[in-house]
DNA sequence: CAGTAAACGAGACGGTACGTCCCGTCTTATG
DNA sequence: CATAAGACGGGACGTACCGTCTCGTTTACTG
C-alpha cells in the first residue's frame, strides 16, 4: 500500500539515475578530487541547474553517490567459525584486489577527516561492510565455539586491518597464503584469551 | 673544496623554506584537497612565480611537502622481541592518536591511488615508518629468538594494519588494552609458525 | 446568440488580468530589463505554462502590458487654440512629473531600437497620446484661427518635444513657466508662418 | 614631465581595448539589455578573470563603454547666432539620421531611470553634447545679438528636444526642413522674449 | 666596492569550475 | 481541458584557483 509521498516524476528519476552513474564513473576514475560537476553534467546531459536542484551541493552529491557502494556481501553459514572467518576474509581480498571501489575509498576517507557529514556517511559504510564479521562472531559464540566475552570489534580489526593494510599503504600482493595465515592468527589468539 | 652546485643562494633558501612550512600548515589544516598555491603565497608572502620556479607544478610542492612528514621514530632494542614490538606499537599508537601527519596521510594515499609519482613518495614514506619493525624482527632472528623463516612484512601487517584500521577506518579509541593485545596475537601467531 | 469565439472561459479571463496586473506592476518597477517571467509567475500565483500559453514570448506579454499604459487624456476645447494646448502640456507636463509609466517608456523606446513589434506597439502608443494635438489643431483650423497649412507633427513636436527632453535628457524641472514658454513658442512660430 | 602613475602594463591596456571595443560593438548592437560578459570574452578573447580584474561589475564596463559613446562637436563660430544655432542643430540631425550611439542611447535613458551611477554618467554625456549650444549663446550675447537674459537650458530644449522626439519617439524624417523650422522657431521666441 | 646576474614581489593573463538565476519548453496530476 | 506545480536543458552571472607570463626591484656574488 504505497503512500502519495512515493509518487515521483519519471524525469526525476531517469535525471537521478543518469547522474548517479556519471558521478560514480567518474569517481572510481578520478577520486573525490578529481569530481567535477560541470563535467558530469556534460557527460550525463544532464543540466547543471537540474542537478543542483536534487543535490544542494556537491557533497551531497557525493555523499549519495558514494553510499551505493560496495553492495553487502553474503554472510557464510559453514558452521566452522574459522571457515566462516576464511570466507569473509577471502570475499574482502576478492574485492580489495578488483573492486572499483577501492580506488574511491580513500577519498572518503580522506574527506572523512574534515567533514563530518562525509565522516557519518563512512561510518555507517563501514559498519554495513563489518556487520557479516559480528554475525559469524554471534553464531559461534551460540555454538560455544567461540569465548561470550570475545570482542568482535578486535576480531575484525585482526583480520580487516591487515587486508586494508596491504591494498592501501605497503601495496603487497594480497594472496591466498596471506589471508589465510592472517584468519589463523587471529583466531588463534582468541583461543588464547580464553584457556 | 665544495662544488658549485652545492651552492645555493640565501633568498632561495629563504623562500623554499617559507612556503614548505605554509604548505605543511595548510595541508594538515585542510589536507591534498584544499591546498591552494594561491593562498600559500599570499600566506607565506613569496610569489608563485618564486613557487612554480622552485617546484614544477602542484604535485611536486605537495611531494617536498609531505615527504617531510613524521620523522622517523628511534628503534627499542630492549633485548626481547615481545617488548621491542610493543615499543613500536606503542610508540605509533601514540602518533595514531596525536600527530597532525595523521590527518593529512589519507589524503596521500588517495593522490597514490592515481599519481605514480605520489605513489612513489608514499612508497619511500613508508617503507622508512616501517623500517624499524624490520630491524627488530632481524635482531630476534640473531639472538634465535625468530624463526629465520619470519616474515617482516607479514608480521607489521598484523600489527601496524588493526591501528591503521581503527585510526581511518573503525574510528574506534586505539588504547594500550588493544595495543597489547595486537602485539601479543602477532607473536603468538609467529611462535605457531615454527613449532 | 454570440459567436464561440467570443465565450471565454472565465480562469483565462483571471489568469491574464493576474498576469498582466503584476507586469505592469514589475514594468513600472525595475523597467522591461528587469521583468522576469518566473517572478510575474510566483507573485501572481498564476503558473509559467499558462502565461505562455496566453501569450507566445516575453515580448508578446511586455507588448500587451505596455499598451495599457497610460489612458488616453480628454481634450480640451476652450474655444482659443493657444488655451487648448497649453490645456494639453499641462497635462503632458503633469503625467511627466508623476505617472508611474514615464519611468516605463524608455525601456519601450529602447527595446523598440531593435524590436519591430515593439516599434509597432510604441508607434501605436504615440499615436494615441498625440492624437489630441492633432484634434486642437483641426478644430483651430476650422475656426480659421490656424492656417489651413499647419502642420500638426512640426507644431506637436515643438511642443511635446522639449517636455519630453526635460524629462528624460536634461532631467531639469518641468514647471509651468517652462509649459507656457514653450507654448507660446510654437504659437508664435505658426503665426509667423502665415503672414 | 609625465609621474610614475601612469606607467601602466601593455598587456592592461590591450585588454581594455579590446574589451572595450568589443563592448562597443555589442552596445549598438543589442544594446544594454543585450550585453552579455560571456559573450564579450569570447568574441574579444579575454578572459572574464580579466574584464572583472579591469572592472567590478557590468555596470562599471557598461559605464565605460557608454561614455565613450559619440565625440564633441566642434563648435561653430559664423558671428550670426542663428547660424550658430542652425549648424549645430543641422549637426546633431546629421548625428541622430546615422551615428550608432543614438540606438544604444535610449539604453541608457532607461538605466538613468534606476541606476543612480548610470544617471550620473548619463548627465555628464548630455552635458558634454549640450554644451556647444551654451558656448555659441554666451558668444551671442557678448556680441549682443542675445538678451542677456537669455537661457541656455530653454533655448537648448527647444532645439533639442524636437530632433530627439523625431529621432526616438515619432520617428518621422529629421529633413532639412523641419532643423530649419526648428532653429528658426527658437530664435524667433527669444527674439520675442526681449521687446 | 661597483657591476652584474639571479632571484624576487607583484600581478596580468586565458582557462575551467563553482553554485545561482532566469529563460522557454515540457510533463504530470488536479479540478 | 485549463490549470498549478515544477522538472528540464541552456546559458549568463560573478568568484576562485590554476599554471604561465611579463614586469621593474632588490639582493648577493664577483671582479
């Protein structure tokens, strides 16, 4: 039963949409610096005036553009804690090494830095990303597998933080041998807070 | 007998230095993105003709810059592995949380992501930050207390990647709890390696 | 039984009177050059798709607009033609110094240099308000009071000229010495004509 | 023995002219209303930067431009005032059948009636065309050919005024004739003035 | 210690992007 | 079917910064 407030003009849409796709284009090819609205415009064919009527500005653009990305991953059921981790941890390099997306990230993060309207925006990207981590964390913790007082925020940073590492700052080779030496660690070490 | 060309003018001098500390100002103030030359030589009082003589172009001002961003830190040599680690641990948790490069390094890894010359300065920044953990880890193979096998690289990534993680990503507080508790998941996962 | 053509539905009947009360105001206001058809639109509450389905262009609207400006005059008829046109310039001179359209005209004049329609429309104005000169002058023709040979354009441009000049030129005052002076100037300048 | 003052950039005064020709050529064209910044830069290949480096808004270039418009006369000097009188009015007749000023003129006219700046700059034009008519009566009544009484402003509309009201308002042909009737007319009511 | 070469500040210049406003056309939903 | 509401592409507005350029004027070294 779709309320009145749902109705939009078709025009609205289809100017959305293009814009979305142009911006989106150009920022996994430029960064958020290299972002710029006339060109979108030109590109997209859509007026710079229509754009600036669904966007108050160029943040908010970027803002709703950078929030579609990365769809959400699936989150593994295997009923091993450590094969779930390996899977996550696997998906997350798969994407790393190939994802356009990886190259526009630092840009958030970057501007994440100076504004807080980009901050809430990456928080709330990040938490999307990290949410299969909590759950496979929940399951094995109901299956007794894993300690009730393990933390699952310094779980994630054991497994996510290396990855992130080596895609964006020592720009190693993130393979296979790595990712699995990195979930073994870090599911070691959980064992051992719990002896 | 010093060559001619290690003689430089005292006004270069002068106004090479003005404008890299305004630079270094404005780029932590406002990072990559909003340095201006303009207002770096309105600020710093030396023309941009005198700038764009002594740098190229923009990037080249932002390279000098930055490449003189956080000093290198001085290596522990407390005779045990574990607590030469959690000194550097610390020691970068501390800038983690304090140090205006901070702020500023996202935006070098975003310019990396499209400027190979950046990306080669990030490359050399980098490498030096690390290179500690390199020589700790190689005093432990001497005095037996690593496996010769341990890798450097493998290792930094498992301590330096979940503060990284936590300084850009998570945003979550980097306490001495989770410094402790990074460096000892890293060497018990490096005592597992060789049983 | 009317024709259809004349049956008029009464919301367009509305919506031009709403129109062209809030250009004529805007008109007088800020002149053609600041007319704007979005404000007309917001202020008269009538939308821009219905004034241009009333009226073709910008140009179409300023066109009906000013041609309401300024009523015609009711003529004298004193019996003496000098009376009847000093009766006329008084009344000219009065409408100089206070009508709201005299800060109108010169956009039309303006606008008319390189606009034939509005040429047309300015022309049809001028005939209207000049018509009284001419009429005097018959009448005084008929009466023998004026050479049959008088011409009504050289006697009204003596006339009409110089208050126009006034207002719009040499911005000095128009009182009523200045009227009378140059009535009884072209006065004299007829009579001279025929000795 | 020229200051320092006036040493200005080549390049300053390039830009100028250029600018202002281009203006120029607008003006007449389209006049005010038509004049667009954008398309000056353009067509005069100068950057917008640079005509607001030179001046701080379309009023301040238009106001250039304009009051550049038309030259002084020479003013004529037979020892006869009316002869005086009918070469300048035989002059500005000339003027108004074919200088391009007199399209863009009633642009100004219009401005005069909402910006105090173009009124300004609209009072010292007509001054400056005006006055020659002043000259030639001040030599007139030296010679005692005018009363000493005698005023400039009202002689001046009533040459004036007629030839403008021909040229912009009733259109018709400004010929010989009707200049002649004109000057005769003005003289003839001076005479009158002084019995 | 005068002469000269460089380094300099000041700022003009052509470009490009910004975000805003208005034009005249159009589409949609309401009465 | 006329209307109000308002989206749309186009294009001008005035501002800011880019990287290049031309000026005269210091300033430091060299002969």
């Amino acid at each position: 039963m779709p309320g009145p407030a749902e109705i939009v003009d078709k025009r609205v849409e289809r100017s959305k949409a293009a814009v979305l796709a142009e911006t989106y284009r150009q920022l996994t090819e430029t960064g958020i610096g290299g972002l710029s609205i006339d060109e979108v415009s030109r590109r997209s064919g859509v007026s710079k005036a229509t754009i600036y009527r669904h966007w108050p500005s160029r943040s908010a653009l970027l803002l709703d553009a950078c929030s579609r990305l990365g769809g959400a991953a699936d989150v593994p059921d295997t009923g091993d804690f450590q094969d779930d981790l390996l899977g996550l941890a696997r998906g997350l390099a798969d994407q790393l090494r190939t994802a356009a997306w990886t190259s526009v990230y630092p840009s958030i993060i970057d501007a994440a830095e100076r504004d807080p309207e980009i901050a809430a925006m990456q928080s709330a990207l990040h938490s999307g990303w990290m949410k299969p981590f909590a759950i496979v964390a929940e399951r094995a913790k109901a299956r007794g597998e894993a300690p009730a007082g393990l933390s699952a925020p310094v779980l994630t940073a054991a497994i996510v933080g290396p990855l992130f590492y080596r895609r964006w700052f020592s720009k190693e080779e993130i393979d296979d041998r790595f990712v699995t030496a990195v979930t073994e660690t870090a599911v070691a070490a959980m064992a051992r807070q719990t002896p």
